[in-house]
C-alpha cells in the first residue's frame, strides 16, 4: 500500500476494502460491490490495472508454477529458491530478465526461455540486445532463445517444460513474464466501449462522460501501456479535469525503459526501428571493448529514439529531447558523444559537481524518476517550499528515488544544483527514522561531548524511539567501539545476525563456517583439521574461497560451537567473513618461489594479516600483497593493495572488485616493510574514523577525494603516525579470536542462538 489507512482518514476518503466491485450501474450512477455494499458517483474512475498473461497450455497450473506481478508471487519465488535449484522464466523481456538475474543471484541455475530471437526487443535493436544476453550470460543465466513453450511438464509439481517441436528442460520452478492483459470485464459489463483496454479520450474520459479510466486498463489512441510513468501522467491529466482545472490534455508517453539488474546499465527510449524512406538517420557509437553502445534515431531534426547499453550517462538529456522533440541542428556534432559534463561510467572526483551542473541545464519539466513521475521542477519546488536538505526528506515528500532507486544520482544531483555549496550528498541525511541527526553528526557529538553509551547517544540526541532500530543500533555500535576502545564493551544485540553467531547464514539455514588462513599460507595439520570437522559434522560442500580461504558449507546452527572447538584446536581461528571487518590478505608467492618475483610478498601479506585481523570497520575490508607488477593477487582492486617494484613497495586504496569494479588509487611508494605497515594501520585508522557505517572504501574515497587522503597520510609523516598509533592501541582491545571466546562458555551461545532465530 503507498498510503496506510491514517492517510485515507486524515484526507477524508472512505476506503473499503477486502470486496470486489461487480456491476457499475451507470444509469443510477451506482457502484455495487460483492458484499451488497452501493455506492453513489457524481464522477467515477476506473483504475484496475492488468493481470499477468498465464499461457494456455498443459501444465499451466501446476504447483511451483508463477507469474511475476505481486508480492505473492515474490514471495513464492524466495521460497522456491531455497528449496529448488533449477529456474525456468518463460519471457525475455523486462521483467523476464529482472526475474531471472534474481533467481540467479538467490543461488538457482535460471533458463531464459524466449520466442524470438532477440531479448528484450521492444525495447532494444539487435547489437544491444547480443550485448545484454553476453552479459547476462557471464552472470550464470542460460538462453533458450527462438523457443515456444508447448506443455509444462510435471505430476504432482512442475518437474520440466516441454517445446514445441520437441525439446524439454528441467524445471522445479517456472515463472511466466510474458506480459500483462489489461482487466477490462467491469467496464465491459458496465457497456463502455473497450478495445485491448478501456477507450479513452485525451482527457482520460470513457464514452460516458462521467467515467474515467486510468492506468493499464485503458487503452489511448490505440496504445495500452504497462510501464509506470505513462500512468503518472495519466492521473495528473484526470485530477486535473475533476478539480475542474481540465486544461491538461494526455497525447500519449513517449517511456523511458531501464533494466534494473545491478551492474548492467541499459537505457532505451522512444522508436528505434526507421522504416526506409521515412527520413530517418540512425547514429551509432560501438566500443565492444569497453562494453559500450549508443544508436539515436533522427527524423526531420528531431530526436525520436535512443538505446544506451553500458553508459547511460546521457540518457536523462536524450530522454529530455524525444520529448520535447528539440529541433537538434546546433547539436548535431555533440549529439553521439554525449552532452557536456555528463558523467562517464568511470565517476571522477569531480563527478558529483560534473552532475549537478549537467542537470541544472535540464527544464523543469525532465521527468527525473521514472517510477514515480518525479519531475525536476516538483523535486526543485519542494527542496524550496519545504526546506529539504537530505535525499530521504525529498523521496519523503515527492517520492522520487523511494522506489527501484536507479534514479538516485540525479535526485541528489538537483539536490546538489538546488542548495548549492549549503548541499553535501549523505552529509545531513539522518542515519534512521529515529533521529534527525546524520552519520557524521552523530560521530562528532560522540567525540565532542564525550558520549560513552549507546543508551547515552540516545537520550543526549532525543532519540524518537528509546532502544533505536536495526539501522541505527549497529552504526552506533561501530561508532562508539571506534571512538573509545577499551571504554566501550560491544553490544553483541546490536550486531547483525551473522555476526552475533559467527557465521554466515545460508539460503537453505544452515551456515558457513570460513577458518582464517593468514596470507593464504597453511600446513598439514590444518588442512587435517578442516577434513575432519567437514566428515564430523557432515558438511555440505568445502570450497576454496577468492580470498584463499578455506569454507566449510552447510553447518548447522547447533554445531556451530563444537566444530569451532574441534578447529581451534588445530590453532585455527575465525576468517571473520561474516563481519564489517578485516577479511582477508591475499598473497601471491612472491620472490620466495617466483622466478619473477621482486619481493616476499608472502611474508609482506602475514606480516599485515598479523597485525590488522579482528579489527572492526564501518564495511568489510580486503587487502592484498603481489611480488611483482604482474600483480597476480590482484592488489589494484582491494580497499589496501601492495604491488612489490624494484624500488620498494606500492601501495594502493580504494579498490572494489565487487558489484561496481573499482580500480584503487596509487597512494605512494615506500621502502619497507615497516613503512608498509605503518601507511596502511594509517590508513585503516583514517578510514575507520571518518566512513560513515556501511560505506565501503572506494565510495569513501571518491567522496572525500584522494587528496585529502593524502594529505593525511602521506604528506604529513606526525599525522600519520599518530593515525597508525592509534590504530595500534585500539588493537589491544579488539584482537581476539570470537570462536575460542564464544566456546569458553557454551551457557553464553544458547540465548544468542535464540535471538538470531527470532532476527532471521
């Protein structure tokens, strides 16, 4: 529900719910329900949206057969991916492939089955369509493209789907996203004139002029539409004409599309297909190397389509000019590269003002969020006539960026264009809904007051509510556990739940349990050790990690304490891979072994594992040491990287080579192990204390600027070493193995277990 049943109250609308309406009896303009209830209209809108597309075919009901429309159908999902393994989604276009990326990334091996044999091709031409099914075949899904379903197969529950023309693929789930039909039997019933959908004029009024109709029921200049920014301009246009201001009139939506699979950037919109002698110029820009293209589709000096795949930078100014059909002739040479201080995929450290002066050029009408209609002049009027300052109070009073989120850089780009210099991105948004104050506002008062207590932070900031909320108790504790070690005891209630039992919650509940293995290096014995908890406890799997790590799959909840008992006795101790913590310290095998190596980098990536594990930062937190510039353990993309030259050691930070590649910074070079050690305990002290909770390194970086990092590390050497002094002490109190800890004492586990369960 966008609104709860207050907010009908409060507006003075009678709600009822949980009954259907049957019959519209528009002679006595009466509205009769299911349960008898009648209801008078002087004027009535009819907005009941579509229904999913279920093929008929053999099979169509069985269980573990869904569509993907409504969070019961999400919900399903989620618990036939636990359960199942294998994923059939019959349809490839939008929602198709959203439904299947999430599949794939719950753990299923997905099959896209599609009709034709190009993906998403209303949306999308046949070189960025290649493009996509690459992509997303690199990501795990499979295609089983130009292929008609003829049966779903199965007993008692789905078990395959059969093709037309012969072929089966096996199956435990299926999901049907071949899309929707417009729910038009009311209006039929009522006797409005229906086609696809419900007929409507430019004002959104049916054939009887007291009946309006909006959304994907309606069908408008023979066009039926299912995306959600047709449908905002739909209902401005209605209310407009029933507060009896109807100058609005509704000519049809020229919608923006953008596939929401995290880290795949596609944008499209308007026609892209021109018909030979129809005037049309197609300009395209390919760069396979960089996964990048670009077609614009011109007619008569006006843009009428776009496809963007891989840097959509642009897409809000080409969106901008399809609909006000800009005559382009200035903008012919500008149009393919893109416009003027439009932000590359590669960010910058001037990227945020880059983007706020891109859509400061943009007109007040340039529909910013999509989902929900958002337009730049509505974001600006409210930023204005409301004070906001933060991106949640904006998504709080406009809705913009408070759905699927893709639109939130420019969100907090006319935030940035509208405040000015008086605007930091994320500096005044509140941590939570309990409290005013921000991240950065709170760790000052921690520091400036002295405040030594989560319940002390609470009371001194007027907490709304008195024991916080799951937002905001971890980010205190963090905050606390960094400004006063040894004062401030760690609250275990306040920590996620894989972090309270020391292992990583699994899709199927059981748990996995990753040993620390410094720098990679083990022995005989406890590679001895790990092969008999895996047989005792019979563990599901056993796999080596990315972080030359040893993980121990499929352990189950009441094991946990003794399997940590039998590896602790090996002189094994917690990986803290479920932690906001140090992970790892990848090693290659350096100039003990290679014969290209320059350096022990084997010993460099102990000697920082030694010193820096057990210790909490605001995210998780990854380093790696190579021997020489080949670089094989992949230091240029960790949080603190150490690449061995001839002259000494170069260190790098802000790498992340996770959802959003980013390649780290060349901080400097040093000499020596000491000067190794001492830059990065630096440098981790500097990050812990100024990242706001939850903010990885290469974010952090990018908003604070590599300068400034520098300044602090590398050009002032007191400053620097007081950094790494303080991180040093802090180690005294934080380097402790949790697992030997946690067993000391099995009477401590048995109440933690029992809060876990009830947070899961």
């Amino acid at each position: 529900m966008l609104n709860d049943e207050s907010w009908y109250r409060a507006h003075s609308i009678a709600l009822h719910t949980g009954t259907a309406v049957v019959d519209i009896d528009r002679a006595r303009r009466m509205v009769r329900a299911a349960d008898g209830k009648r209801v008078p209209y002087d004027r009535l809108i009819i907005a009941t949206g579509a229904a999913p597309v279920v093929l008929p075919i053999p099979g169509s009901d069985l269980p573990g057969v869904v569509t993907f429309r409504n969070l019961r159908d999400v919900a399903q999902m989620v618990t036939e991916s636990r359960m199942r393994r294998r994923a059939v989604v019959i349809g490839g276009g939008l929602l198709g492939l959203e439904a299947a990326s999430g599949l794939v990334r719950r753990g299923m091996e997905v099959t896209v089955v599609h009709l034709v044999d190009s993906l998403m091709e209303k949306q999308l031409d046949p070189p960025s369509a290649e493009m996509l099914r690459r992509d997303l075949e690199q990501r795990g899904l499979r295609f089983a493209m130009q292929s008609a379903t003829e049966a779903i197969v199965g007993s008692e529950r789905v078990e395959a789907v059969r093709f037309a023309g012969g072929g089966e693929i096996s199956a435990d789930l299926v999901v049907m996203a071949v899309g929707i039909r417009p729910n038009i039997e009311l209006a039929e019933r009522a006797g409005l004139r229906c086609g696809r959908g419900v007929v409507v004029t430019d004002t959104m009024q049916t054939y009887d002029p007291r009946i309006y109709a909006v959304g994907e029921c309606t069908e408008h200049r023979g066009t039926t539409y299912g995306l959600l920014s047709p449908l905002y301009q739909q209902a401005r246009v209605c209310a407009s004409h029933l507060a009896r201001d109807g100058y609005l009139r509704y000519r049809g939506s020229i919608a923006a599309t953008r596939l929401k699979v995290s880290g795949i950037d596609v944008f499209s919109a308007g026609t892209l297909h021109g018909d030979e002698g129809d005037d049309c110029e197609q300009f395209v820009l390919q760069d396979p190397a960089a996964g990048v293209y670009k077609k614009l589709v011109v007619r008569n000096n006006r843009l009428d389509g776009a496809v963007l795949y891989g840097d959509t930078s642009d897409s809000t100014w080409y969106a901008q000019l399809i609909r006000e059909q800009t005559d382009i002739s200035d903008l012919r040479r500008q149009l393919l590269p893109g416009r003027p201080g439009a932000i590359s995929r590669d960010g910058g450290q001037d990227s945020a003002n880059n983007r706020a002066d891109h859509v400061a050029a943009l007109a007040d009408i340039t529909q910013i969020c999509d989902c929900n209609g958002v337009s730049k002049g509505a974001i600006v009027a409210a930023i204005r006539t409301r004070q906001l300052s933060s991106l949640g109070e904006v998504r709080a009073h406009t809705k913009a960026a408070a759905s699927c989120g893709s639109c939130t850089d420019r969100v907090e780009a006319v935030l940035a264009a509208t405040l000015g210099a008086n605007y930091t991105a994320g500096a005044t948004a509140p941590i939570c809904g309990c409290t005013e104050y921000s991240h950065d506002q709170v760790r000052a008062a921690i520091l400036q007051r002295p405040i030594k207590s989560m319940s002390g932070v609470m009371q001194a900031l007027g907490w709304k509510h008195r024991d916080g909320c799951a937002r905001c108790r971890p980010a205190l504790n963090y905050y606390l556990l960094c400004a006063w070690p040894g004062e401030y005891r760690d609250d275990a209630q306040s920590r996620f739940s894989n972090e309270r039992v020391h292992a990583n919650i699994q899709q199927n509940g059981t748990y996995s349990v990753v040993p620390r293995i410094f720098g990679g290096v083990t022995s005989p014995d406890q590679l001895r050790a790990i092969a008999d908890a895996a047989d005792k406890y019979r563990v599901g799997s056993v796999k080596i990690t990315g972080g030359q790590r040893i993980d121990l799959l499929g352990v189950r909840k009441e094991d946990l304490p003794a399997i940590w008992t039998d590896l602790g006795r090996a002189g094994l101790i917690s990986g803290h891979a479920y932690g906001k913590a140090l992970r790892t310290v990848k090693t290659c095998v350096g100039s003990e072994w290679c014969r290209f190596g320059v350096a022990d980098s084997t010993a460099m990536g102990l000697r920082l594992e030694h010193t820096t594990w057990g210790s909490w930062m605001p995210h998780k937190f990854k380093m790696a040491v190579s021997g020489c510039p080949r670089n094989c353990a992949e230091a240029t993309i960790k949080d603190f990287g150490v690449v061995a030259v001839d002259s000494g050691w170069e260190l790098w930070v802000g790498g992340n080579g996770g959802m959003k590649v980013r390649a780290a910074d060349v901080l400097c070079r040093v000499a020596t192990m000491d000067e190794v050690e001492e830059y990065c305990t630096a440098f981790i002290q500097l990050y812990r204390e100024q990242a706001r909770y939850l903010e990885r390194t290469a974010p952090w970086i990018e908003r604070v600027g590599l300068d400034y990092v520098k300044s602090r590390i590398v050009a002032d050497d007191r400053d620097r070493k007081a950094l790494s002094a303080r991180f040093a002490a802090s180690q005294k109190f934080a380097q402790h193995d949790p697992w030997s800890q946690q067993t000391r004492d099995d009477r401590e586990f048995v109440p933690l277990c029992r809060l876990t369960a009830q947070s899961v």
